[in-house]
C-alpha cells in the first residue's frame, strides 16, 4: 500500500478563504438561519453572533447555550445539545420531511 500523500494546499484557496465574509451573505439568504454559540466562547463570541444574526432576515433564531464554550458544543453533550437544538429546528422549518 501506498504511503498517503499530504494534502495539497492551494494558496489560491487560503485568498478565497481571506476574502469571503460572511457577515456580507447572511442578508442575502433567504432561509431561515440557526445561530448557536456558547456564551463563554472567546473565538466565535456572543457579541459576533448577534452581529450576524441583527443581519440576519427575519425567522431566523439566536441561540446562546449558558455555560459552554467554542470546544464545549463540539463534543459530548454540548454536541448533543446541539444537535438536538439542529433537528427541532429542521422539524420546525422542513416539517413532515423529517
């Protein structure tokens, strides 16, 4: 078997990365938004995710989970919380899809 490669990394990409803004999207998308943050998160902080959900169209939804942090909603039961927070939302806006 062949010893894996490292990925390639395309400086090209790193400027598109650089250059896009998501803040200049959001008030482009038509759909119903989720924002969830934690609100001890010191990387995506409480105060950029009201900026971005104040751009946001209406029927979208800010959600801050007390006590958690940017690594405390990616694992364990932050995940969970967060991924039960992601289907009542996709209930809510998909209906009998789901």
């Amino acid at each position: 078997m062949a010893p894996e490669s490292p990925p390639r990394f395309r400086f090209a990409s790193a400027d598109a990365v650089h250059a896009f803004h998501a803040e200049d999207a959001i008030p482009r998308i038509a759909a119903p938004i989720l924002f969830v943050t934690g609100a001890d998160d010191d990387v995506a902080t409480v105060e950029q995710a009201q900026e971005q959900y104040a751009r946001a169209r209406a029927g979208c939804e800010l959600v801050i989970v007390p006590e958690h942090d940017h690594v405390d909603l990616d694992a364990g039961s932050g995940l969970e919380l967060q991924i039960g927070l992601a289907l009542d939302w996709l209930r809510r806006h998909l209906g009998t899809l789901l």
